[in-house]
C-alpha cells in the first residue's frame, strides 16, 4: 500500500516522543542488532560538474575554491579503500562530479569496482545519470550499490537544479534497479522546502518500487559561493523527526546520516540514532565538505554501547 501525505503530515505533527518511541520500535523490529553500519566516501574526479545545482561546491559555474581534478588512478583508489577497511568501514564508495560519464570513464571506473571488491569490502558509486548499458557494466563489475539522490520533491525540485529534470534521476534509478544494484537514494533537508515538501521526498523515496536499500539523510551545508550559501536549513529536532518518520515508512532500509553531521554535534546524532539512522558516512571529508573525524565518530559510538557492521557481524566498538 503506497504512503500518503496525510499520513506523513501526521507523523510529523505527532508529540516528539510519541515519533521517536515508534520509530525506535520499528527500528528494534527490523534491526534486532542495532548495529551502525560505516561507509567511506571518496571524490575519485572532483570538480568542474557542468550542472547548476544550488548546493554544490564541484559546479563550475560557482566560485567556492573547488579545484577540479581528474579522474583518480586506481593504485590510489585501491590504496584509499584499504586504508578505509583498516579504520573499520564496510562499505566504500566512489563519488566522480560527472553530470554523466562517457563510456571509457565507466570502464575504468567498472576495474575500480571490481579491485575493491576483491578487498571484501562492498562497493557503491555515484557517478551521476546513467544509461541502461552502463548500468549493466557496473554490475558486472560487481557494484552492489548506486547512489543517485533525488534531493527534494519534485514540486521544489525546480527552485534547486534546472540541468536535469527529476524523471531524469527517476529513470537513472531505474535503469540500476533493472541491471541488478541495489539503490541507494535520499535527499537534503533545509535548502529552503517546506515541511509539506519534505513529506513528498519521503512519500516518493517510500513509494518507489521497492524503496531503496540505503536511504541517505543529508543535513544542508551552505558552501559559500553557492546559490544556497545564506540558507537556514532546519532545527536538529525538525531534521530528527525526518530520520524518524523515514524510518517509519522504509522499516528495513539503512538510513544514513550523511553531510551536516558536523553541524548537528554529538546530543542530535545521538537522537537520530534512537529515532532509527544506522550508517554513516565516515572519515574527514564528504567529496568536498567535512565530516567529523573518525576518531571522534567511533568515541561517540562507544559512548553509547553501538555495535558496528563488520563482516556481516555486529561488532562492539572498543
């Protein structure tokens, strides 16, 4: 049965603690072990993205001292993906600032894939718009998870990006789902949408067929020389109640804590944990903007007794 918006509101206008009481159910239910899965994010071609997205530091067309770089050699990849391992990450993911890469880009980017896998790591890459046939070819190569955000409802969708439409990102995804990836597909909270509007993204994200596996939460971070470098954002408790009702409307998929953790300070993630987040995004940098660092991530993680997925194990952190 699809999910409504009536029944979205209403979750969003719940009591605080009636939200996150049902949510850390629908979180125990679902995942008994309550581990926080980690993932490292990697800027393996940074820079000079033709598209206009208000919110990107790697657009060329805003100034906000991104150089751009070329494509990374694999040694390097390889050697940052064990170094990610090392430090306990389980999942590692390759992010390349293409509005869509050409052929020989998913080549190399397909024997990336397949170099990381071999180290017993799950790999994800997010590389922008693709075609069925690429697609297809990052399966091969043994990609378990893409990542293509649709970043708002598509009713705001047009005050953010107008280089690509949102049935763009709607049929990217689909040509993902029909290669054999899973999907990995959120948003960004406090660009200036209404709550109404943040219902939508997660009614969309909730309705689709099946809904994504992972579910990232992004928390605006204003990057000077943006279109968005003035925005507000959103109070820690209105981001928590998001965490809270994605949780409630995709019962099993990992809902990531992904850019802002910076910002929201140790007491809101702590609250996003209870209200259902289990992965982040971990080490210093997201593509181009920071992260809290990994000492200070697995301190808060002892701190409140999480485990972390290993190996398809909870692991305790010590």
């Amino acid at each position: 049965m699809s999910i409504t918006v009536d029944r979205v509101i209403d979750l969003y206008n719940l009591p605080f603690n009636k939200l996150i009481f049902q949510a850390a159910n629908v979180h125990q239910e679902n995942f008994p072990e309550g581990d926080i899965e980690l993932a490292t994010l990697l800027s393996i071609k940074t820079g000079g993205c033709p598209e206009d997205c208000g919110y990107c530091p790697q657009a060329a067309r805003y100034d906000t001292g991104v150089k751009p770089k070329k494509l990374m050699h694999i040694d390097d990849v390889l050697t940052a993906a064990k170094a990610a391992k090392e430090a306990g990450s389980n999942r590692f993911c390759m992010g390349a600032a293409w509005r869509e890469p050409k052929n020989r880009d998913i080549d190399k980017v397909a024997a990336m894939i397949s170099s990381v896998k071999a180290l017993g790591l799950e790999t994800c890459a997010t590389l922008g718009m693709l075609d069925q046939d690429q697609a297809q070819i990052l399966s091969e190569a043994g990609l378990d998870f893409y990542n293509h955000n649709l970043d708002s409802s598509e009713d705001f969708y047009g005050e953010i990006i107008s280089t690509r439409t949102y049935q763009d990102r709607l049929k990217t995804l689909s040509h993902v789902r029909q290669s054999g990836i899973s999907v990995c597909c959120g948003g960004i909270i406090g660009m200036g949408e209404t709550r109404a509007q943040r219902a939508r993204l997660l009614i969309t994200l909730a309705n689709l067929n099946p809904y994504p596996e992972s579910v990232p939460i992004n928390h605006l971070v204003p990057v000077n020389g943006t279109p968005l470098s003035d925005s507000k954002g959103v109070d820690s408790i209105e981001f928590i109640r998001t965490i809270a009702i994605a949780r409630i409307i995709m019962p099993k998929a990992r809902v990531r804590l992904s850019a802002g953790r910076q910002e929201l300070g140790k007491e809101a993630q702590s609250m996003c944990f209870v209200a259902g987040a289990n992965s982040i995004f971990y080490g210093e940098k997201l593509l181009t903007t920071g992260n809290p660092d990994v000492k200070n991530d697995l301190l808060l993680l002892k701190e409140l007794g999480l485990t972390i997925k290993k190996n398809n194990e909870a692991v305790m952190v010590v």
